[in-house]
C-alpha cells in the first residue's frame, strides 16, 4: 500500500522532511497537490500567487518526474479530497508539511482525525519554519509579543540541521488515480494576460529558489546589513516567494548564509543582518499563531475604532501608483509589473496608505494579497499591522514617514523612481522625489506636465500629517 505525500506549500524535494519520511518507508509514495480554494475562503491565493504557483507545480511535477514518481493535481476542499483519495489509492498512511493559517490548521486536525478513524496513519512535519510557534515561550510561558527578546531566545538555540538532501531514488505506485491537467487548475490569468513582467522577473521553483540563494550569498549578502534599505539596488535576496511556496526551506537559507558569515569574518555582521530577517518571518508565523485574525482585526483592540477615511478615488490612486509621491508610486507601479516589491517601500507605500489617506490597513493587505508573488498570510498580516502601529512590536502610528525624505534617503539619484516612473526620468536629482516644487522650466524641460503626464499630489503631506495625528488622537479619548 503507498504512501499519499501531500504537497501544498512545501514545493520542493530539498529538505522536505514529509518527502523524506514517505520515501524512507519503502512504500510506493504517491504525491498529490490539491487546490484547495474553499477552506481559506477570502484568503484563498491571490492573482500573482496563482500565476506563481502554476509554474512552481510545472517545476515540482518535472522534478518527481525525474525521480519516477506522478504528481496528481486534484480540485476541492483538501477535508473531502484527501481522504478519499487516500481510499482510491488504498495508502497505508498519508504524509504532509505542518500548516499556521487557522482555517489551515482546524481543517489538518479534521483530515488527520478522519483518517485515523479509517485506519490509515496520518503524520504531518515542520518543513516550512525554523522553529514550531509552540516552542518558543517566554520565561513564564507566554508567546513573544516583542521581536528583540524573541530573536534573543532562537538566535540562541542551535541552528537547523544540515538540510536533508533531495532524495535520489523513489518507488511510484503500481497504479495512479486520475488527476487533473496542470492548466485545469485554471492557475494563470487569460485576457488581458499581466504577467508579462513576473516571467521576466522570476523563475518559480526549486531551481530558481536555488539559484538566488546561490546568487544572493555571493554577491549579494556583502554589504546587505546597510544596502537591505536601498530599492535603487539590487541588494536583498529576493527568496521572499520561493520561501513562501516552499521551493525553499528556511534552514536552508539560513545554513548558505550563517556558513558564509562563519567563513568570512567580513561577512559576518551582513549574515547577521540576513539572518534576523528570517527570524521577523518566525516571529510573524508565531503571531498568526496565537491570533487566528491576526490578518482581519488589529492586534491592539483600540484600533477597531479609528476613524478611517472612505476614499475609492484615493485608494485606485495608490493602487495605480498614481498619488502623485514619486517613491510610492515607484513602488506600487514594481509591485504591478513584478508582483513584488522591496521591503524598504512596502512600508512607505503602506504609511502612505494608512496615515496620509487615512484609509484601512485592511485595505492595502488585500490589494498586497492579489499583487504579490511572496503574498504570504502571516508575513503580511503582521507588517501591515506594524506599519499601522495596531501590531505587536509595531512602529508607533504617530511615527509617519515624509515620501519625499524617504526617497531622498534612499533612493539617492532617484533611479529608482526613473525606472518605474519613466515619465520622472529626466527630471534633475533634486526634483525626482517632489516633481510639484520644481521651477516650471525645469518640468518643461523634462518633459513632465504636472497633472497630465504625471499627477499632482493627491494629498499634501505636510496637512496629512496633522490629519492622521488629530484621527489618532480622537482613539486615545474613547480607548
Ligand atoms: P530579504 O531582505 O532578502 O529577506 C530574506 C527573507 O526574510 C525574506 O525572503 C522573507 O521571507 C523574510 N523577511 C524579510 N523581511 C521580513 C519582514 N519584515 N517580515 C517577515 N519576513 C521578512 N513578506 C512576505 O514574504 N510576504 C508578504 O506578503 C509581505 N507583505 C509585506 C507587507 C508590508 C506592508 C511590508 C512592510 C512588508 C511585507 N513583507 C512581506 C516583508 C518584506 O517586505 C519581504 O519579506 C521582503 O521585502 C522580501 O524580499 P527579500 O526576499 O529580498 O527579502
């Protein structure tokens, strides 16, 4: 009888522990990946996470297939599917990576009860974080609410083991149940197709998760710890959606670049800097852990009242990288074209958002869930609650980022915003981060008609800052 090895976000056969466990058996293992859109309801995968996860199933299917084995794609809710395919294929047991999202987590519980109760063994792993959210307690027992003394506690503990390697051979099953057609899945966008920018930017899957990783400890990790700031170079690893989908383990980035800290004495403070970056990932899984609505409702209850602005014509604005701030609209304009954007303008696009529009928070993760290849429930959820200042550890609200002195720092030269802005691209340095101060010769020289070529702020900084600090205010007099 085989092995059923359920693939979901855990898209790689490199340190996969669930892979590992099924093969090590000697059992015929059987993979099988369900796209399961029902049991996450509002947060099933976005847009650009559908495009992302296509080619990341072509990837792994090819990959099994080297190794001999079928990948059967199957539709539904995962409850319903896996048990009966564990019928069909008469599996001896049922194998898969560890699940955070709640709905994720209360429907393995169900699966693995049901399957129990039918006799066949259920076991699941951690193939997806460091170090399980239900390990790392205060020193009376509670979660972590702040990030510093939580990195403290795992930056203390030895680090993952040596990566398992991928495993060279495997038994397929005698006979394979029906699976769907890869394109069946109905993953990738039809008319108009905007994913133009996303295959010019990414290789999903486990090769091209390697390939960064090998790429970024190379050439990228010197320097990282001050250039991690800087969106005008290419300066961070940019794993975020290979880490997301699985095509990578966490321990395996963090053993490439611990290793390349150890060995050079000159890379060691940036494979520090890297290595606390994983660590922000943990910390956010560990808060989606303990709140199940960590993604819906602010951690600090007093924010479910702030008086938020209703505002389409603002929201479509900043949606469009149309507001008029060079650095956001850069931003949001890297996010629709690549379906990412660097971490340094994710949090002054999402201030912009929150303190200059007065808009939700809500609604900048939403817009962040479809655009984003790296759209990752906990990872999201936490930053924006962070940039909102309604998170745990978070950013207090009343610090709000000026755009112009944002870019400025930055984005020195404004290459940057060139790049994604090109109607800013002639404009002089000293113009490119506030095209609205530049002398009138100076547009017209760049070509640049304020309002017809580019936008006029949609806002005034320097009145929005008060704004937001008067909207906080009126929360601190009903807390
Ligand atoms: P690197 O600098 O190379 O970092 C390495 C890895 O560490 C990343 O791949 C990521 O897995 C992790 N990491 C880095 N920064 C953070 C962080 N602040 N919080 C948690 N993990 C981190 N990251 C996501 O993966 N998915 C999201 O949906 C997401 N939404 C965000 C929304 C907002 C408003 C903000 C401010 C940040 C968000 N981030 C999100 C965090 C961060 O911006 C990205 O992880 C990072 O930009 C990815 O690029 P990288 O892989 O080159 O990062």
């Amino acid at each position: 009888a085989p092995v059923l090895l359920w693939f979901e976000r855990d898209l790689r056969l490199a340190d996969n522990p669930a892979l590992t466990a099924a093969i090590a058996g000697g059992r015929p293992v059987l993979p099988v990946f369900v796209l399961d859109d029902e049991t996450p309801g509002a947060w099933r995968p976005g847009g650009a996470s559908r495009w992302w996860l296509h080619h990341s199933l072509a990837a792994l299917a090819g990959a099994l297939g080297r190794l001999g084995l079928p990948l059967v794609l199957r539709r539904g809710n995962a409850e319903a599917v896996i048990p009966a395919l564990a019928a069909e294929a008469g599996a001896a047991a049922v194998t898969w990576t560890r699940r955070y999202e709640p709905w994720n987590r209360a429907r393995d519980a169900r699966i693995k009860e049901t399957l129990t109760a039918a006799g066949v063994t259920a076991t699941s792993h951690n193939g997806t974080l460091l170090h399980e959210p239900w390990t790392v307690k205060t020193g009376d027992g509670r979660p972590y609410q702040v990030f510093t003394p939580y990195w403290r506690a795992i930056r203390g503990r030895a680090g993952p083991d040596r990566p398992l390697p991928a495993p060279p051979s495997a038994t397929a099953p005698a006979s394979v149940p029906h699976g769907l057609e890869l394109a069946a899945l109905d993953l990738l966008p039809t008319r108009p197709d905007w994913a133009g920018g996303l295959r010019q930017a990414w290789q999903p899957g486990e090769d091209g998760a390697r390939q960064r990783l090998a790429a970024f400890v190379r050439r990228g990790l010197k320097g990282y710890g001050a250039g991690r700031d800087r969106p005008d170079r290419a300066g961070t690893s940019m794993l975020s959606p290979h880490l997301h989908f699985g095509e990578i383990s966490p321990g395996t980035a963090w053993t490439a670049v611990d290793g390349a800290g150890a060995a050079d004495p000159a890379l060691a403070a940036d494979a520090e800097a890297y290595l606390r970056e994983l660590g922000w990932r943990e910390f956010s899984y560990q808060l989606l852990f303990h709140h199940d609505d960590l993604a819906d409702a602010a951690l600090r209850p007093e924010y479910g009242a702030f008086p938020w602005r209703d505002d389409p014509a603002g929201l479509a604005a900043w949606q469009r990288g149309r507001t008029g701030y060079p650095i956001v609209d850069a931003g949001m304009r890297q996010l629709w074209q690549t379906g990412w954007m660097h971490n340094r303008v994710r949090m002054v696009a999402a201030s912009f958002l929150i303190k200059d529009l007065l808009l939700p928070w809500q609604a900048g993760e939403r817009w962040f869930w479809d655009t984003l290849v790296d759209a990752d429930l906990a990872n999201n959820a936490a930053s924006w609650q962070w940039v909102a200042g309604c998170g745990a550890d978070a950013a207090p609200f009343f610090r709000i980022f000026n755009p112009v002195l944002q870019g400025q720092k930055f984005d020195p030269d404004g290459s940057y915003v060139r790049r994604f802005v090109p109607e800013l691209a002639r404009l002089p340095d000293r113009w490119v981060h506030q095209p609205w101060a530049a002398p009138s010769a100076v547009l017209a020289d760049a070509g640049v008609r304020l309002g017809q070529d580019y936008p006029r702020p949609i806002v005034d900084h320097a009145a929005a800052r008060p704004r937001a600090l008067a909207a906080l205010a009126t929360l601190k007099e009903t807390a």
